[in-house]
C-alpha cells in the first residue's frame, strides 16, 4: 500500500508529464513549503503541460477535484481563479457531466415544483368554486403547505366529490 499523504511531491513535479501529478497535492510539499504553495505549485505544473486544451482541463479539474481531499474549496477555488483557469476546468468533461446534472436535476425540481404549485391553485379553485373557500381561510395555508404531489391530487379528487368542506376537513387532517 503506498499512502500518497506521505510521498515526497516535488520529485512527482520535478518528472514532469507524470500520471500522478494529479494526485500531487496529496502529497508532501517540499521541507518549509506553505500548503498553498505547494497546490499552486501543483496546479501551475499541470497548466504548463504540453496538452491539449481539454486534456489540460481534465487533468486540473481532476487535480482539484483530489485536493479537496486535503485542501478547503475556498482554498482551491481562490487559487484556481488567481491563476485563471477556471474556466479551463468548467470545459472539462467532469465539469460537463456535473453541469449537465445538475441542469437535469434542477429542471426536474422545477417540474415537480409546477405540478405542485398547480395541484395546489386546482385544489383551491375547486374549493372556492365549490365551497366559497375564502383566501383568508386556515384551510388555504394548510392546503399551500402540504408537499407531496401525490397527496393533493388525492384531496382534488375528493373535493370534487365531497359533499361539504367539512367531509374534507378530516382528509386534510389524515394528511398532517
């Protein structure tokens, strides 16, 4: 077993095109060197690889992703944006994969988020259609409140039917 926390990292440096220099600020800066230093150190080398543009990318957005294994995110995003090259790391096929998960998620949530909010507005409107419900009601709040989709379309179908808002009190009541 090789524990990288306790290799020397200025010969990995020193080797230059090395397929461990992404692992690099794992390992021990030189004797009197500053943490940051060593990572900036770290990120310069890999910037000054012979590489193509998204190879360079990958290779720091990795360096990066590894040194928050031992380095804070404010610490590795300062030295990323001092040395200019956080835009190289977005275009890396990490970054990418990241971005496009999270563009996914987040238009996922805001679906889910539509359907609820409009699951909430039907329910309401049947209720003051059919039952005058005022906005000013207890019922309206605790209606805005609940979460799960699957819970409103259940009590939408339910005031449709009820005969009186009292019969939907003790759904809404079931539900808490």
């Amino acid at each position: 077993m090789i524990r990288l926390s306790q290799q020397a990292g200025p010969p990995v440096l020193a080797a230059g095109p090395a397929g461990l220099l992404a692992f690099a600020p794992l390992m021990q800066p030189a004797p009197g060197q500053a943490a940051e230093t060593w990572l900036r150190q770290c990120v310069q080398a890999a910037q000054a690889l012979p590489l193509a543009e998204l190879a360079r990318g990958n290779l720091v957005g990795g360096l990066s992703v590894l040194s928050g294994l031992v380095y804070a995110p404010e610490t590795i995003a300062a030295i990323l944006s001092k040395e200019g090259i956080m835009d190289l790391i977005r275009e890396s096929s990490f970054a990418q994969l990241l971005t496009q998960q999270a563009l996914k998620q987040g238009i996922e949530q805001g679906i889910e988020q539509g359907e609820r909010d409009r699951a909430i507005e039907d329910l309401l409107d049947v209720l003051e259609i059919r039952f005058a419900l005022g906005a000013s009601d207890p019922l309206v709040a605790r209606i805005q409140g609940i979460g799960d989709l699957q819970c409103l379309k259940q009590l939408f179908r339910a005031a449709v039917q009820v005969e009186s808002l009292e019969a939907l009190r003790p759904l809404l009541e079931a539900d808490e």
